[in-house]
C-alpha cells in the first residue's frame, strides 16, 4: 500500500483497471478515518461538458509509470456511484459507494463518517 501523501502526487494521472483500459484520470483521496489509509479514490470520467467523479477502491492498487492500477473492472467502475466535480460525498451516501463493490460498511463507534477527502 501506499501513503496517502504519495498518492496525490498521481492526481490527474490515469486510473486503469486490471487489463489496463482506462477508467479516468485521478482527482482526490479519500482516506479510511479510522486509520488514515487511502481507501477510495474519485475518479474524473464523461465528456469536458458533462464531468462527473465516480468513487473506486484503492485496496490493492499499483502504481506505474504514469497510472494507478486498481483490480476493478472499468465498466463496474463506471457504473459507480458519482458525485458532480464539484460536488460532495454525503454521509447517506458512503453505504452505497461501498454497497457497489460489494464491500463491507460500518460507521465509527459513534457514528462518526466512514470516508474523508484528501
């Protein structure tokens, strides 16, 4: 894994999935809150008048040459739940951003957000 200080400098770099078909170009992290590790990134994807920034698991990303490599297929990752580029993640929201990939979600012991940008 690698630090979440490490991973912004891949902003805006290509995020590709297993068979390296690009999904998007980075443009944020989101950390795990309970442990500061990179957990999702959000991804830019659709056409320079209708952006939009879809969320993809970090768990087992590789770094290369000029790309982020994530084990998630690129229609999968497209189909993710997504937010506007200047929009927000909302805390109703995170159990559906993991729901998609089929990860498991759990809340901080008192409630607290799941996901924080970077």
């Amino acid at each position: 894994m690698f630090e979440a200080e490490d991973i912004r400098e891949w902003r805006g770099h290509d995020v590709v999935d297993a068979d390296r078909k690009k999904i998007g170009s980075l443009e944020a992290v989101y950390v795990d809150t309970a442990t500061d590790d990179p957990s999702f990134a959000t991804v830019t994807i659709g056409l320079p008048t209708k952006r939009r920034l879809i969320f993809v698991p970090l768990a087992e990303a590789t770094v290369g040459p000029g790309y982020l490599k994530v084990p998630w297929d690129k229609k999968l990752a497209k189909d993710a739940p997504s937010i506007d580029t200047d929009g927000e993640l909302l805390a109703e929201d995170e159990p559906r951003v993991f729901a998609h990939y089929g990860l498991p979600y759990k809340t901080g012991l008192n409630g607290e957000r799941r996901l924080g940008r970077r």
